[in-house]
C-alpha cells in the first residue's frame, strides 16, 4: 500500500482515537501468549475494580437494621429484619449476600462507609465521570487510573477492561489499558493481515495522532500466534444475569462470566496489574426490592466463586477487589416502590491483605443533607491506599496532594 492510502486510512482510523491515550483492543490468545513468555512476577499486586453501573443502594446493601427511621423511610422496600444477615449489632448485609458474609466472617472483607465526594451530583455520567477521573472539582480528561499508567512503562497487557468499550479511569494522558471483549477478538488472516501489519508501522511523517492509531493497530497482531492452550480450558457455567425490574444504566451484563476469564488469566500469569469488570441494572427506580436482591446476589456470588477460583492457584494473595457504584440512592422511598438518585454509598475491598472490618463513619439517618444521607469518607482515601498500598505507587503523581487515607490493606 502507498503512502498516500496508508496516511489516508490512519486518518480515518485515528478519528476515534483520543487526542493522547489510545485504547488497546487484545485478544485472549494475545494474553495468553503475554502470560507464557512474560508472566507477572510472583508476588505482584493485582488490582481487579468491580463497576456496578446505575447507583446502587447501599442503604439496601449494608442494612443499619436496628435503626427504626431505615424501616419508616422506606416501608415497600425495606428488608425483614430476620432476612438481613447481621456483621455487628448496628448493620447487616442484603439477604441475598450470603458468599460475602462468608469473606466477612473469614476478615477478608473490608467495607468501607459513606463513600462520595464534596457536592454530590445526582447524574449517572457526570457523577461516574468524577468517579472514574477522581476530579470531582473540575472536569479533567484522564482517568486516575491512566494517569498510574502514564507513570508506568508502556505496556498493552498492564491493565485490562473486560468489553468492548474501555472506561474512561484506564485513559491515561499518555498511555491507557486495554479492552477485551467478552467474545473475544477476531483478528484478520491472508492478504488482509499482511496489508493491516503494512499499515500499522509508523512512518516520520505521522502525525502523533496518526502513530497513536498505528501502533494501536500493531499491538493488535504482534502478539497473535496460534498458542490458545487458555482457551481451551473449560469454564465452569457462570449464571445469566437476572432481568432486573429496575432499569440498567450500562455495564457488562454477565459478571461472572467476566471474573471467570480473569481468574483463567491471572492463574496462567498474565501481566496485568490492573482488572476493569462492571455490572450494569442498578439504577432502580421502581420495584427495587427484588431487582436489587438479585443483582446483589450477582455480585456476591461471583464475587466468592473468584475468591474461590483463586484458591487453587498460586495468586491469591496478590489479588485485591475493589467495588464501587457512581452514588447511593435517596433515603426515603417513590411512589414506585424504588429509589431515585441520591449520594454517598459503602465500597467493599476484598481479599487476603485485607483487614476485614468496618472503615468510614456509618452516614445518619437523623442527620440528612436534602434528603440525602452525608458523605462521611472522600473515595480519594480509598483510591490514595489503593496506590500506595496495592500498586505499590505513590498517590501523589495520579490524585495530587491528597492526604486522606482508608488504612483498609494489612502491612506487609
């Protein structure tokens, strides 16, 4: 191909690319070759972030169950008190939760209360847009994650997002993570394959923009080999997600299926520091009781089978969970026996570092800000102790001179 064509199609390919970062599209049996010749170093710190698109409610969640205004500020959607399952004598968790109770009783969960940021903002995009920049002043264009990657070499396998679409926290200024769609990544072969590894060498005369999308291009054949022995592995059946009454916001729709292929990654060695999973339908405006319940069982039950799936490796503990949701729900409950957008919520950190416990201040219901329950932690602690203590990176060059922090990681 000329040079002409070939700057003519980079043109055009470069359109969807960022200016600075540019998303990876890998394939399995890319990872899977990464994993064999260059595994990650035992030991490493693994990082896999949970999404639950659309707000969750965490008063749903971890239940203050002895506390008399939770019932009367919700009477349609409010749990019997004998379905809860108790962690202390004040808070419970969702009755369908029950894989999470186990890790809290074994101290491998942390939960972390009243998580938010200043000035809350009730929109789904511009809320997760704070969350996943950790910018909650001031609209920035890369992600806290990306900006850890920035400081990191260049390498397409150090962080992941399981799908098709990156988020916006694995966008770095300079450098971003990976996507791998679910299905996996057909990859052309013959003629075309020649023609698209001709296009994907960067020429002088190329713009940064233009070489961003070439070697974007490069990354996705200069791995390819015909090594799948990952693949061939069989899975374990992971459960559809249920059909949720109450809406979905986005997200992957099957989390177990997607922790599934990370715990097969990160078992093979896999270089990847960094994990992206979601689960989407937590926006429930109407009949949340039982939408929520089973999404929530979603989440527990993948959750504790990846723990499980870890146990027979020699990884498990590298590995820390971080879940998350863009903000919690209103306190009192609709006219449609659900929820609509409120502000602070619980973050849960699982896994063998972890000091199982409470973390954070438990938001009042006594003491509600427009209707709202008080954001009692800023989610800039929990993201400042995840980089200094699980990517062993200091947090200042991705969150500034930020001095909170959610001791919630044992020392090692």
């Amino acid at each position: 191909m000329d040079t002409l064509s070939r700057r003519r199609f980079l043109k055009l390919t470069s359109g969807a690319v960022a200016v600075g970062a540019t998303a990876n599209l890998l394939s399995l049996d890319q990872i899977a070759e990464a994993a064999i010749n260059r595994p990650l170093a035992a030991g490493t710190p693994i990082l896999v972030v949970v999404t639950l698109y659309g707000g969750n409610d965490g008063l749903n969640t971890v239940i203050p169950f002895k506390d008399p205004l939770y019932f009367s500020s919700r009477p349609d959607i409010s749990y019997k008190a004998e379905t809860m399952l108790p962690l202390d004598a004040e808070l419970a968790l969702n009755p369908s939760m029950t894989g999470l109770k186990g890790l809290w009783d074994q101290k491998k969960l942390a939960i972390v209360r009243g998580v938010g940021y200043p000035k809350p903002d009730r929109s789904h995009f511009s809320s997760m847009a704070k969350w996943q920049t950790a910018s909650p002043d001031k609209h920035i264009s890369s992600g806290w994650l990306g900006r850890w990657l920035d400081s990191q070499p260049e390498d397409a396998m150090l962080a992941i997002s399981l799908g098709s679409v990156l988020p916006p926290m694995l966008a770095g200024t300079k450098l971003s993570g990976s996507a791998l769609p679910i299905g996996g990544l057909t990859i052309p072969k013959g003629t075309l394959a020649a023609g698209c590894t001709r296009l994907s060498k960067v020429a002088r005369a190329d713009s940064p923009l233009m070489a961003a999308a070439a070697t974007s291009m490069r990354n996705l054949f200069n791995l390819s080999t015909s090594v799948q022995p990952i693949l061939k592995m069989p899975a374990p059946v992971a459960p559809d997600l249920p059909t949720a009454n109450g809406g979905n916001a986005g997200g992957d729709t099957n989390l177990s299926q997607q922790l599934d292929v990370v715990a097969k990654l990160i078992a093979a060695g896999s270089p990847t520091k960094v994990w992206s999973v979601s689960l989407g339908g937590f926006d429930t405006h109407a009949n949340e009781a039982n939408a929520q319940a089973e999404l929530l069982g979603v989440v527990s039950a993948s959750l504790t089978k990846f723990m499980s799936q870890l146990k027979s490796t020699t990884r498990l503990n590298d590995v820390t969970v971080m879940v998350y949701s863009e903000f919690g729900r209103r306190v009192k409950g609709n006219a449609s026996q659900g929820t609509d957008h409120g502000t602070s919520g619980p973050m849960f950190l699982i896994g063998e570092k972890v000091k199982g416990g409470f973390f954070g201040d438990q938001p009042s219901l006594s003491k509600l800000i427009d209707g709202d329950l008080a954001v009692t932690t800023d989610f800039r602690d929990v993201y400042a102790t995840v980089l200094e203590s699980i990517l062993k990176s200091p947090a200042e060059q991705t969150l500034g001179k930020w001095s909170g922090r959610t001791n919630f990681i044992t020392p090692a």
